[in-house]
C-alpha cells in the first residue's frame, strides 16, 4: 500500500502533487482517496455558499467526487485538477438546483442575549444578502462564491468553468446587480409600509 500526501502551496493554495494525479488516472485507488480526502472540505464549503444547504451541498460533493473518478482518465493536464474540479462541482451544484423547485431554509437559532445595536444590524445585513443571494442561479452563485469567495479573478472564472470570459463578466454583474437591487428594495420596504399608516 502506497501512501499519497496532497502539498499546499502557500501562495497558490491548495495544490496536489501532479504524480498523485496521474497515478489516480491510471486507476490507483490510494491516490484518488488522497485528491478526494485533500479537497473534500474545500468542495464542501463552496458547494455550501452556492447552494445555501447542507444535504444538496454533501450531494453536490458526493456527485462531484463521482464524477472525478469516472472522468478523470480524461484530463488532459493533471497540473489544472483543482480547477477542473471545481468546475466539476459547479456542474453538480448547478444540477442540484435544477432538481430543487424551492430552496430549503436552515433554521438558526440565535441566543437571546444582549447585543449591541451594531450587532443587531450586522444579523439584519447578513439576513438581506443571504435574501438576496437565494434569488440568483446557481450559475450566479457560483461565480460569486468564486470571485468573492476564492478571490479568483473573471478570467479565472472563465477558464475554471470553461465558458467564456465575456460569459463570466455577464454572470457576475447580472449576479452582483441582483444582489444590490434585492438589498435595496428591502430596505424600501420598511419605509413604503410606514408611508401607508395614518398616525
């Protein structure tokens, strides 16, 4: 039995050794635990940000890891795994989606405790982006997570997802004007509904 260890490079990010990949695509099973151990957690919290649900993102994992095994025999660079997982997992989010009719909601439960003002603001902030958010594709979302998340540039984007850089730049405007109409429409909704009241 032959042990495979994933490398990290610090300015780059998570890496794989180009050998681990190309014993995985000769069927080495050992290897493509090591890639699928290494990036398990990384695929999880961007399919997370995508999908805003737990259970669709495991799916979206698992579907995702399927996937790699079965295709991997195809890559043609084994040094662009890590992008080409990730458009694997944009591929199973955007599948996950599709099978949705409606987004679930987690429930939260926040402790009543005192807070600030500040804090109070910052959880009614974070409940209109993530209103806002549930409103785009999962298409949308992706690039989103991806530039915003990952810190990946449009062409990056593009070259990731394999569309084109003119595609991306469109995904990620339409998504982030979204984004900004929804936050500012709910917060004319509380001064139209006061506008309606006598005093």
């Amino acid at each position: 039995m032959v042990l495979y260890a994933t490398r990290s490079v610090a300015a780059g990010g998570p890496s794989v050794d180009r050998a681990v990949v190309e014993a995985a695509q000769r069927g080495d099973h050992d290897a493509f635990e090591a890639l699928a151990t290494g990036a398990a957690d990384r695929l999880f919290a961007i399919a997370r940000l995508i999908l805003r649900d737990v259970h669709s993102a495991e799916d979206a994992v698992q579907e995702t890891l399927v996937h790699a095994w079965r295709d991997l025999p195809r890559l043609r660079d084994p040094d662009r795994f890590d992008a080409w997982l990730r458009r694997l997992l944009v591929n199973a989010c955007a599948d996950q989606g599709r099978h949705r009719r409606r987004w679930s909601t987690e429930i939260k439960i926040v402790r009543d405790e005192q807070s600030s003002d500040d804090a109070i603001g910052n959880l009614s902030d974070r409940d209109q982006l993530e209103h806002g958010f549930r409103r785009l594709k999962p298409e949308q979302r992706a690039a989103v997570v991806m530039h915003f998340y990952l810190g990946l540039t449009t062409a990056e984007i593009a070259d990731t997802l394999g569309i084109p850089l003119g595609t991306a730049k469109s995904r990620l405007h339409y998504a982030t004007e979204t984004l900004r109409a929804a936050l500012e429409a709910d917060a004319r909704a509380p001064v139209a509904a006061t506008n309606g009241r006598s005093a």
